[in-house]
C-alpha cells in the first residue's frame, strides 16, 4: 500500500488550507496569518501536485532558507513517497547559483566565480577604500560597514547610489561623488576577478532572464509549478524574478503575511506581497486565520493591534484552544525597576515548572537588554542573547576557507590579501604585490611558486608555497585539501589566538562536514550560501533536553519562532515605535508590524513592560507614555498595572 492510500486530506487541514491544496491552475495567494500552518499547506500542496502525477521536477518550491525547503520536502515525502524529496526546492540565492554557473558565458563571465558573503564583501570595500581615501584625501569617509550597506540597498531596492545616500544617509552627501566611484570601482573589481556578492546573484539571475528570451523561455517552461515562501520577505528583484519565471503558465502560489512585512532594511518589499494581485491578474487569494500556536487573548490583543494598519489585508486570527490569560501590560518607575520586575517574574515561572528556554525576552533593539542583561546575572538565571558573529563569520573560519578559495577561483583578490597577511612582516603594499606578481605567472595559484621570497622577507611564505605545492602535486579528496590546509594554518592558529583550542575545535568540525562534499568548489558554495549555526532557531532550538537558558532576543531575530511566555520591554513611545519612525509613515507602519510579530511568538502569557521616566537625550524629551500600538486598547483585552519599587 503507497503512503498516498494514507493521506486524508480533510482530516489532516482546515478548510481554508484544504482550498490552498487543492487549488489547480493560476496564480494563488494565501495569507496566512500567525502560526496558521503555512509549512503544513506548503507541504500537503507539494504531496498532492506529485499524487496527481505532476513531475517532481516540475515543481519549484523556493524559501528563505535550505532548511526550510529540505523540511517540506522531508515531510512530503513522509505522507507520499521519495518522489517528492526531487521537487527542486532551495533558496533564491542557491536558484540563482546553479542558474548562473549553468548560463554565466552568456553573462560574460566564468562559471567558477567565488561567492563573497557579507564579511568579504566589507573586506574587499575597505580595501578599495583606502585607495580613494588616499587619492582624494577625504577624511571624514563611511566605514565599510555602511558603505556595504548602501551598496546592498541600492541593489536591493534597485535605486542608485545617489539616490540611496540622498534618501537614507543625507550626512554622507559631501562624500557622494567619492562613494559612487568606489561603488563602480568595487563592481568593476568583482567582474575582473571573478566575483559575484549575495546580492549580484540576484541581480544577475534578473538580467539573465530580462535580456535572453530563449534562456527565460527554457527554464520556465522546465517550471509547471512555482511556490514561494515568506512572499512578504522578498525584494524587488525576487518578485520580478518570479514574474519573468511564471511564463505563460502563471502557475504561481505564494505564501506570506503582509502583518509580518518586518525586513525593510534589508531591502525587503512590503508592496510585493499587496500587488500581488495586479501583477498576476485573476489571482485566487485564500486566508489562513485560524492559529495553532497562542490562546485566544493573545490572538484577540494581536487582531487589535494589527487592526490599525491602513493598508493590508484584512484577517482576524482565531483559535479551537480553549482558556488562557489576558495580556498584561506592566508600568515600571524606571528601567531598572522594570528589569527586577522581569527577574522577578521569570523566577517565578520557572519555579513553577516552565524551563528557562520556554520564556523568551524580546526588545526592539540591541541594546534595550543591557540593564536587564546585569540583573539576570544578578540573579543568576543563564541566558542566551541573539546577535554576535556568526559561525562562518569568526576570523579562523574565513582564514581556514580563503586558502580552499584560492584554489577554486586564483583571482579571489579578497582571500589571497587575508591568507597572506597572516605571514609576518608582510603588510597590505606587499600583499598586493604579491598577489599582482601570482597573476602575471597566469598560472593560477601555482604562480606562487615562481614569486621571489626573498623579495618577501617572511619565513612563513615557504610554508604557504610549500601547501600549495603539496596541493598541486597530490590527488587530493576534498576532506584531504581540507587536513593539508588546517595542519599548515594550526601553527599560525596557536600564535594568533590565545583561545586556539576552541577554535581548533571549531576547524575539526569543519572537516568533518567537509567530508560530505565531491569538490572543493561545492562546498565553498555551501559555505557562502548556507553555512552552518547561522539559524538562531537551529541554534537554540526549544526541544534541547540539556541546554536550558532564557532567551533574549530582537523582536527581528525572533520572527518565526515561538515560546510559552513572552516579555516585551520598552513598549515605550520613542523606542517602540523607535523615535526615529515616528515622522515617516511607512517606517511608522513596520513598526506597527513588528509589535505584532512580537506579540504573536507567545503561546500562553504576553507581557508588556515599559518605564515611565526616560530622558533621550538626542531629543530632548521625556519619554513616559506606552506604546501607541497598545496605549488605548481596553481593560478586557489588555490588563494593566504598575510594578512598586
């Protein structure tokens, strides 16, 4: 008996997800709200395209990460067969990957280019900098960080330069004509050397299908069914990816909740997902507003606060989960009595019997937890806060992974400048030398071998040639390549860092996923695209039997992740909404969106804290009053009181 004998669609999905399942041909919308099942719709739509005998490798399921595909895959081929886990399911930028090394001749272009993540990006801008800085003699010039940002916002937004500095950074407009030279040098040097960011993949993919009509037909036409996760997420050039890529069949169903639009800095379009409708005419659009996750107080306080939104699609969340607390909302003298009113709550919780990693503490910004931070430590309650480096992103990783760079791509200008300024006496002048010196051998990184060392007066260059040559001289695996370079890096390792044994961990188990791969080039792609520890989800996962710490976390962070108890700080009027939103509507509107993300990660108690007495300096004003997105909302949806002391 076939699994599919087993699936009982209407047992296992509500009606409004039943219709979004069933749905056949044309474009689809389905808004699905807060902990509605859109992963369950997702996966039960897969399974029933494939038992209807739809190919597999027809269907393009895309999401905003790996994990997320290879989930619904997993799952629908539970309730099927392994005929689902061939659906070609992946992220955008992992689509754009494989498109662009399959065509990337048409683009000009070598089909092993490296992908620079966001770290080789801000490495390669900082050295381009230098450069203008000293030319032009600036000395007030942004950092790489937000010259990176401006670059990727112009991308992202397709806008110019000038006009994203004009429009968001107004004090670098002294700088413009400078900053947009860099931009071009800085894109000028990504095509001469073979590279491409995150955001070129992209861009690129959208030019491929724009300007080659036959390609454009080809792989639409490889494509009977797209699905799109998180549609809310997306960015301009996402969204006209999907409509170059729907083709005549406008088989398109996308998924997402204009309420958890949150991702605006980043470049994410809050229209994509409200004009959905008139660039696929005659979409079907299906609500999911009935919620697996909260009681129905929380639900009641979310549909309120959202409610406000002025443009949006109207949906009113609902639950079968019987009882529960009302919200509460909590008013402290100061920011110190709200964090020991916190401390003092979670306490009690936990005592109660409700584990550390079931209550989470979110906040509109970084450093609204600082105060809190130190009486948590006061009390002795081990927590874990979201944010710092991530895996990929720690000095040792990216200096292990610029060595196998250079093998895939010699003209990574970025890599050999950090492998060889881990040498000493070599300096970024000489670096660059001899990196010029490698290119002009055009032999690849086996120019190494002919550069003059005792031009380069360090010892450690031998040693660097010496792995190369290895290299070049033995058939290696890909796990091999990996032991060569890290019993070369080891001894550079202990003298660099005094915490080497953690980090000669950290290597180990980069070996060892290394293992799973056929080529180097695979897996630095992997790397670039979906390295590992980068989800806070994957990371502190509720259901860990050992691991059991509060959670502290950026309401940003948090979005899609859930806990039994919920604390909001700082619901004040000039932190959330930030003071920075409250002249500017749109901005004021995502701010909106974000306390109902907030809002909608509790499944049992929510509460609201803010203090009353808070002098901001950058305004000169007192900020007292609670958040306007839940100021007025009444007694029987929102309990208030103050907190004594």
């Amino acid at each position: 008996m076939k699994n599919s004998d087993r699936i009982s669609y209407n047992e296992a999905l509500n009606p409004s997800q039943l219709k979004a399942v069933n749905f056949d041909e044309g474009p689809l919308l389905v808004i699905a709200g807060a902990g509605s099942g859109k992963t369950r719709t997702l996966t039960y739509r897969v399974a029933r395209l494939v038992e209807k005998g739809v190919a597999p490798s027809s269907i393009l399921l895309l999401t905003f990460t790996r994990k997320a595909s290879l989930e619904m895959l997993k799952r629908a081929a539970l309730l099927l067969d392994n005929r689902c886990e061939k659906v070609a399911g992946g992220t955008f930028h992992s689509f754009a990957n494989a498109t662009l090394r399959k065509y990337a001749s048409k683009l000009g272009f070598r089909r092993d280019f490296s992908i620079l993540d966001r770290v080789d990006s801000e490495a390669l801008i900082s050295m381009l900098r230098k450069e203008i800085i000293s030319v032009s003699g600036h000395r007030s010039f942004p950092r790489k960080h937000s010259l990176a940002a401006i670059f990727s916002r112009a991308a992202n937004k397709v806008l110019t330069v000038a006009e994203v500095i004009l429009n968001d950074y107004p004090h670098f407009a002294s700088n413009l004509d400078a900053i947009i030279t860099l931009y071009n040098t800085y894109n000028r040097h990504k095509v001469e050397n073979f590279l491409c960011d995150y955001d070129d993949l992209l861009v690129y993919l959208k030019t491929l299908l724009e300007d080659h009509q036959d390609i454009r037909d080809r792989i639409s036409s490889l494509y009977h069914y797209i699905m799109v996760d998180e549609y809310q997420d997306t960015n301009l050039t996402q969204a006209e990816i999907i409509r170059l890529l729907a083709g005549r069949r406008q088989n398109v169903m996308v998924v997402g909740d204009d309420s958890q639009s949150i991702y605006a800095f980043r470049g994410a379009n809050f229209k994509n997902i409200m004009k959905f409708p008139e660039i696929f005419p005659g979409t079907r659009i299906i609500r999911l507003e009935e919620n697996y996750r909260s009681v129905q107080p929380i639900l009641s306080l979310a549909n309120v606060i959202i409610e406000r939104a002025k443009e949006k699609y109207s949906k009113i969340l609902f639950t079968r989960r019987p009882g529960g607390p009302l919200p509460v909302l909590v008013r402290a003298d100061t920011e110190n009595s709200q964090s020991r009113f916190v401390v003092a709550k979670i306490r009690e919780l936990n005592q109660s019997g409700i584990p550390l990693k079931q209550i989470a503490v979110l906040f509109r910004a970084n450093f609204h937890s600082f105060d809190l931070e130190i009486e948590l430590n006061r009390a002795a309650i081990p927590f874990v806060k979201v944010g710092g480096f991530k895996f990929i992103e720690s000095a040792h990783i990216k200096d292990f992974l610029a060595h196998l760079r250079v093998l895939s791509n010699p003209y990574d200008s970025v890599c050999w400048q950090r492998i060889l300024l881990l040498l000493d006496r070599i300096g970024s002048k000489n670096a660059q030398k001899i990196y010029e010196a490698i290119l002009a051998e055009k032999s690849g990184y086996a120019g190494i071998f002919s550069v003059k060392t005792k031009k380069v007066q360090s010892s450690g260059f031998k040693g660097l040639a010496d792995l190369f040559a290895l290299i070049d001289s033995t058939p290696m695996s890909v796990t091999q390549a990996g032991e060569a370079v890290f019993n070369y890096y080891v001894s550079i390792l202990k003298d660099k860092y005094d915490d080497h044994p953690k980090r000669t961990k950290d290597l180990e188990q980069l070996l060892n996923i290394m293992g799973r791969y056929r080529t180097i080039s695979a897996f630095l792609t992997d790397m670039a695209l979906e390295p590992p520890n980068t989800s806070f989800g994957a990371s502190f996962a509720t259901d860990d039997p050992v691991d059991d710490r509060l959670i502290l976390s950026t309401v940003h962070s948090a979005k899609g992740l859930e806990w039994h108890t919920v604390f909001i700080i700082w619901a004040l009027e000039g932190r959330f909404p930030s003071i920075h939103a409250l002249h500017n509507e749109e901005d004021l509107e995502e701010e909106l969106r974000l306390m109902y993300v907030a809002a909608t990660r509790a499944k049992e108690n929510l509460f609201f804290t803010y203090p009353s007495q808070i002098y901001d300096r950058a305004s000169g004003m007192v900020l007292n009053r609670p958040s306007r997105f839940i100021a007025d909302i009444p007694g029987n949806i929102l309990k208030k009181y103050t907190t004594e002391g």
